[in-house]
C-alpha cells in the first residue's frame, strides 16, 4: 500500500494525527531520518545491513521500515504537554498510524533502491538559474560543470549517499598535438586542494592557452556498433543501445594555436538506472593539414582521496569508484584494462594533504600508456577510447560486485546469452555431426570445433569453406550453432611478421607470451581477411579466439599496419576491435579469454588452473565450485565458461577421467548440477555428451533443469557459503523482476547427509513481507521475512549431494 492510493479523507486523517496532535521522537538507529531524508543512508549498519536505502519523503517525514523504528511520544498538542495526558483514543490512533505508514513507507524505501527497482531514475540536463552551471543526473548520480570563463567539473555526486568525489578542479582533458599539449577547458586559482567551496567557484579563471567551451548539445545515447542478438540465448531482452542521454561539449581551440580550424567535443553519456557514466574525447581537423595526437588524456580527476596516510603505505585506499575503459585486453578474470588506462597517482599539487612525502593516489588520469601517435587528416577526426565510470554506493563486496555486474548487462548485453556449448575434439564430418546429433538429443545449443580438432579458420581455400558450409548447415537444421577455434597470439609466425623488440630490433624476448604476432603486419592482415571470408562463405557462427592481442608493442617501421613502437599497441587494438565488433553485429558468438567485453566479446574463462583438471574427479567437484563461487565477484554468470574433460586432459590418469562417462555417472551428474546450478556454461570437451541410455538421460535432465529455471538461474548471484569441504556452500540466484525471485542451490561435500537452519538474505529478491520457500519446486512454506529482510530455513542435502530451493513472494501477512 502508499500513499497514493489512499483517499483524500484518510491522507488528511493521518497527516492531522501525526501533525495535528503529536510530536513524535524516534530513537534508535533511524534517529533523524526526518532531518536527514536527501542523504540517503542511515547510521549504524551492521554487517547484515549495509545496503543504502533512499527512501523518500511522505509527508515530510522520511520513509524508513517503521518495524525498525521505536517510537517514543514526547509530547501532547502544539505546545507540548505530559506523556500521561495521552488518551486510550490517541493510542489507538497512533499504534493505526504507524501500521498504516509501515505498509506504506517499507515498500517505498526498498523500491527505492536501483538494485531492486531502477524505473524512477531517469536521466536529464538541467542549468541552474543564474546560467553558470550545467549539470548532467538521472537520480543516482549527477556531474555539475561550471561553464564559464570556461567549462570544469565542480561536483561528481553519488547522491544516494550524498558523496562529492571533486575535491580540485581540471581541465576535462589533455591533449598532445604536434608536440605541444593543450588543457581541454579547466578552471583555476583555487586556494587549497583539498575541497572546493561554492564560494570559490565565481573567483576561478580560465586558462587562454587551453580548448575553449563554446556549447553544447544532447541526443540519446547512440549505439557504439551493431549487435545481432540471439534470442534463442536471452532469458530476457535487453535494451541496445541502454537508454540514457549523451552530453557533448564543445571547445574552440585557443588563440594563437596553429594549426587554427582544430575543435575538441568532450562526450559524456549518462545510463537511465545505473550509477553510471562514459566519457570519449573526439579531436575534429578543419585545419586545412594535417596533425599529430601524439598523446592525450582523456580524465583528469582530483578526487576526494580514498584513504590518508602520514608515512609511506603499502595499501592505500582507493576513492570509491569503479573506472573502466574498452581499451582492455590480455586479462580473462577482471577488466584487465587498469594496467593499461586507468592511473590512480600521486598529486604534487595537492600540498596539503596529509601524506607528508604527497604519495596520496588521488589524482586519476586515463591514458594509453604511450601513443597513440595517431595521424589526424584535414576533414577528419578521432575519438579517444571509452571510460566508464561507476559510482559505489557502498563498501560492500556483494553489493559493489551487483553494482558491476548490472553495469556490464546494460553496457555490454551480449554477454548476457548464455548457450549450453560442447567442444568436440575432432573436426572431421563424422565426428561433428555425431556432437551436433546428440546435442540436439540433450538440449545442448552450440558444438565448438576446439583446439587440436583439425579445424583450420586460416585456410583461405574455397573447397574448405565449401566443407564447413555443409557441416554448418548440418548443425543449423538441427537448431544448433557451430564454430571453431583459432590460436591468434602466444605463437610465432616469422620473423617478417612477429613483434619486434625496441631493444634489439628483432623479434623475440619483448612479446607477453614470449613470441607473438603483429596485428599490424602483413601475415595479421590476411589472418583477419581470412577468417572474414571463412564465415561468410560457410555460415559458421561460432569463434573461439584463443591468445588475442594482448597489448604487445611492435618497434618494427616496416608493418603496414603501423608506423613505430608509438602507434603500434593503439592500431593492433583497434584492428582486434573492429574484427571483434563485426563479429557482433554478425551475430557470431565469441569465446576470447581475454577482457574484451565491452568490445564484442560474450565469454572468458570464469576461472580455473586447466592443470587442475588432471586431479581426481573428487577433488575436481569442490575446487569448481570454488572456481564459480570466486568467479562470480567480476563477471555474471554468462560472462564466463567453465571446462569439463570427458576425455583425459592435462595427464592424471584413470582417476581423473570422467570416461567411460557411464561408469562416472554420480561425478558426471554432480559436474552437471555444479554447473548448470550456478548457470554457468562449462566447454564439455570430448568425442560425445553421452554412451548410454542413462548418460543420455541424466544430461538430459540437468539441461532440461536448466532450461526450465534458465531466467532465474541466468540472473544475479548472492554469495552465501565458499566452498572448503568441510560444510554446506552454496549461492543463491535473484531477480526481483521475474516470479521466482530466489533460486537457492546448495551442495554437500560430506559422507553424511546435511541438515541445518541457515540464514537466508532476501534483500535482493525485492521480496518484504512474505517468502514462499518450495524445495525442488514441490513442497512449499511461507516464512515471514526478518528486520533484516533474511529468513531462517532447514536445509537438508544428502550425501555428497545438492537441493535448491525456489523462493516466490507471498506477500503480507493478513
């Protein structure tokens, strides 16, 4: 119930009792929530409660769970009067008060929170009334510029807990052309570094020798490249481009800059519902000739620092912010990026902080780390990588790591289809389309041609593409995808075509994996031609890209692809985007073990030590578990593959080999359960999924579980218990959209049955009231949820087993 649906009568009712006749002091943990109803979090959280709640004003008075609010009546009428002077009637009035404002107010505040319900927070661009400042917000957070003498941030704000990153202004920008580096806006004169008064902000000058602010103009938030989706692999749409609005600021370059005729647009795109933003640069010739960018930057932050230190530290803090660019590549487990971009430095300006020797990390610059050296034409322009930038709410590993993971569903929804995938070893008809057959029998969706299988995407010869047309098409009238897998870095091909190292001028002892490659050389210019003309000719829709360009420098000025050592690691990325990017707009599914998400890619590894899989089948069902648990933190559980050898992998024997898969049946169906539980797909590596009937049957089921529960299971993860062997572990799925709002799996690794009461958090589910707890989807409880929005439930695994539950709303008690 709220407000809104109430009656004028009964809203005017209320406002009288609690107004008219009352003064109310509320105690305990939300004591001036009334005064503090636009900060947006309340004191005194316990480990258990650290999520932030909005809330909003009804009535003037903040919105917080009145069943986590104590009340205490003060006084009596408008000028106060003795507690004893409180009539039987007024109690009666007041106990029906505060039951009417809690089912109004816990509804409204936990609403409140993106995490559960975004809708409300939609973007916008408002300027102040005086005209000098324009601001960019959706709700969650907002950027304020001032925009003259000229343009510069003066606030970045997480306004769900009223947090002002900004301590010192700088110029939106840096860039480096022909040699000599101009400011993009800023403003200066500030007195100290460490925060920036209102009052200060009219007294700041412009620097003449920076880009100028001239306007700006907005649009909706454009797509960055095409993405042919894959409904068939979406357990729910997703929205591209995300919506939201995009900012672009101009600048004049300044006078006396020559060549004259050179503008600057500042980007920044703000997200409907995230607590999120992107930041580009594009630099625009109209010179007449052309220029050098030799170097740019393209954020300068001084931000509030995230810890301070007097003496030297080996741990600093960082400001509470995610930063993340597409300019990514070489790291499979997190955005590999931060080596390459993402630059949190001392500040030797800021010289009154409290570090004695100004080691504080609190100056972020975004940058290549050399380059790019890119030539700009008279008539064109280049844009700069991307940066997003995620603003946390909270300090909380699991609601930092949903904050994240939300972020890459909007921003990057291909990895948000999850097909159920086989690798199959050999590349031969037979064996293909004997994968393809029992896939399609199973339920499975996608047949890798994987490492070692003979599959050749560089063959350039028309009778192969002939070959995999017909294997293709074979697969397609079965319903499923096929592809195969390329091994692009980590291998040398000549000396005409690999890295070659500054130092010594030749290839060898400089690449990441050793030898490697040039994407810029002329072999890297018909391996990509190659496999283009590959996949359109046949129909393959599937690439697994092993070793990709992952960041190497090439100092060779005779590739054609790039110039010197300076533009060499900007062009390669920018020829593995491309191919990787029209690899999404032609709906060809990519598995790269690299960060390339926000460029294309589907899939990376979630996480796991392949040597491992040589272990004993025992051990290998804990350490999985831990690998899907760990790897989850980062990446949603479409984000990453896991690997099942059927067939012997890495050594190990006998005891580590899961065929004859029907003599291993109880190992293969826990596989299963671990990971279609989790909904995580794994590359199920060998000849065939089944060699029986009742192989046949358990694949069968765990595939069909998966895809009755495939929108839940494909949703958030809440960690609850890591994996050791020594107990139950488990996780829990939610999504407070969908009907089934909790999916709970857990596992037992012991010799004897489980059976304890453990704590279950709901917060994530939306759910408040009531929970509908069925165990299997059969047997069904409703337990009213806890203050903390947990409930106790008896959970029961066998043996060296697993059970999950469904959790559904049941609504309030009546």
């Amino acid at each position: 119930m709220n407000l809104s649906s109430m009656n004028s009568n009964r809203r005017g009712f209320l406002k009288k009792t609690l107004y008219g006749g009352l003064t109310l002091g509320v105690t305990g943990r939300y004591a001036g929530a009334a005064q503090r109803m636009n900060s947006g979090t309340e004191p005194g959280k316990t480990s258990a409660d650290t999520r932030p709640r909005k809330g909003k004003s009804v009535m003037g008075l903040h919105c917080a769970p009145i069943s986590e609010v104590r009340i205490a009546v003060i006084g009596l009428g408008r000028g106060g009067g003795a507690v004893e002077r409180l009539s039987l009637f007024y109690c009666i009035i007041l106990s029906a008060s505060v039951m009417l404002l809690n089912a109004c107010c816990s509804d409204t505040a936990r609403n409140s929170d993106w995490l559960i319900d975004n809708s409300s927070y939609q973007s916008g661009i408002t300027v102040s009334p005086d005209g000098k400042d324009l601001t960019l917000s959706n709700g969650l957070v907002s950027r304020v510029f001032r925009i003259s003498p000229n343009l510069a941030t003066v606030a970045l704000h997480q306004l769900s807990t009223g947090q002002n990153y900004i301590r010192a202004t700088r110029p939106e920008g840096m860039l480096v052309i022909d040699g000599v580096e101009y400011g993009i806006g800023g403003l200066f004169g500030q007195p100290v570094q460490n925060y920036l008064l209102p009052s200060w902000i009219d007294g700041l000058s412009a620097d003449a020798g920076s880009f100028q602010y001239t306007g700006y103009e907005t649009r909706k938030i454009q797509k960055r490249f095409e993405w042919s989706k894959h409904a068939e692999w979406l357990s729910l749409d997703a929205d591209w481009p995300p919506p939201g609005i995009e900012l672009i600021l101009h600048f004049k370059s300044p006078e006396g800059m020559t060549p004259k005729g050179l503008t600057a647009h500042v980007h920044y795109e703000i997200y409907d519902g995230l607590p999120l933003m992107c930041k580009w640069i594009t630099l625009e010739n109209r010179s007449r000739r052309d220029v050098v960018l030799n170097r740019f930057i393209s954020e300068i932050m001084a931000a509030v620092e995230g810890d301070s230190h007097v003496e030297i530290s080996d741990g600093w803090l960082l400001p509470n912010i995610h930063v993340e660019t597409d300019y990514a590549f070489n790291n499979s487990l997190y955005n590999g990026e931060k080596e390459h971009t993402v630059h949190w430095m001392r500040d030797t300006t800021y010289t009154t902080q409290i570090s004695y020797l100004l080691n504080t990390p609190c100056l972020l610059e975004v940058r290549p780390s050399a380059g790019p050296e890119q030539t700009v034409s008279d008539g064109q322009s280049f844009s700069t990588f991307r940066t997003w930038e995620l603003l946390y709410d909270s300090n909380d590993k699991e609601r930092r790591s949903l904050s994240k993971r939300k972020m890459y569903r909007a921003i990057a929804p291909w990895t948000s289809e999850n097909p159920i995938l086989m690798h199959v070893r050999q590349a031969d008809p037979d064996a293909v389309k004997l994968a393809v057959d029992q896939c399609t029998e199973t339920g499975f969706e996608m047949v890798i041609m994987t490492f070692g299988s003979g599959f050749n995407m560089e063959s350039g010869d028309p009778a192969y593409y002939a070959k995999m047309k017909e294997l293709a098409d074979y697969a397609h009238g079965k319903g499923v995808a096929l592809g195969g897998y390329s091994l692009l870095a980590s291998r040398s091909i000549d000396e005409a075509s690999d890295v070659v190292n500054p130092l010594t001028g030749k290839p060898g002892g400089f690449a990441r994996f050793g030898e490697s490659p040039c994407l810029g050389s002329e072999w890297g210019g018909d391996y990509f031609r190659k496999i283009r003309e590959l996949y359109q000719r046949s129909g393959l829709d599937v690439i697994e890209h092993d070793g990709s360009y992952p960041g190497d420098f090439c100092a060779s000025e005779k590739h054609p692809g790039h110039k010197s050592y300076l533009d060499s690691q900007w062009n390669q990325w920018q020829i593995i985007s491309d191919f990787y990017k029209w690899c999404r707009s032609q709906g060809i599914y990519l598995n790269v073990p690299d960060w390339y998400f926000l460029n294309g890619n589907n899939k990376a590894p979630m996480g796991y030590r392949e040597t491992n899989w040589s272990l004993p089948r025992e051990y290998q069902e804990i350490i999985e578990r831990q690998n899907v648990y760990d790897g989850t933190w980062e990446k949603t559980a479409s984000m990453g593959w896991m690997f099942v050898p059927l067939t012997v992998y890495h050594g190990g024997g006998a005891a580590a080999t899961i065929e004859p898969l029907h003599e291993h049946l109880d190992h293969y169906s826990q596989r299963l359960a671990n990971l279609f539980g989790a909904g995580v797909q794994a590359c199920y590596r060998g000849p065939r999924l089944y060699d029986t009937d009742s192989t046949k049957a358990v694949v069968k089921h765990w595939v069909d579980f998966y895809k009755k529960y495939r929108p839940i299971l494909d949703s958030d993860i809440i960690h609850l218990r890591r994996p050791d062997g020594q107990d139950w572990d488990g996780f829990m799925h939610v999504n407070p959209a969908l009907p089934q709002k909790g999916f709970l799996m857990v596992y037992n690794p012991l010799e004897t049955p489980v059976e304890k009461e453990i704590r279950v958090p709901l917060y994530y589910t939306g759910i408040t009231g009531q929970a509908a707890v069925k165990e299997q989807d059969i047997s069904s409880r409703t337990v009213r949820l806890a203050r903390d929005y947990s409930i106790p439930l008896k959970i029961r695994i066998p043996a060296k087993g697993y059970n999950w539950y469904v959790i559904e709303d049941a609504g309030y008690e009546k």
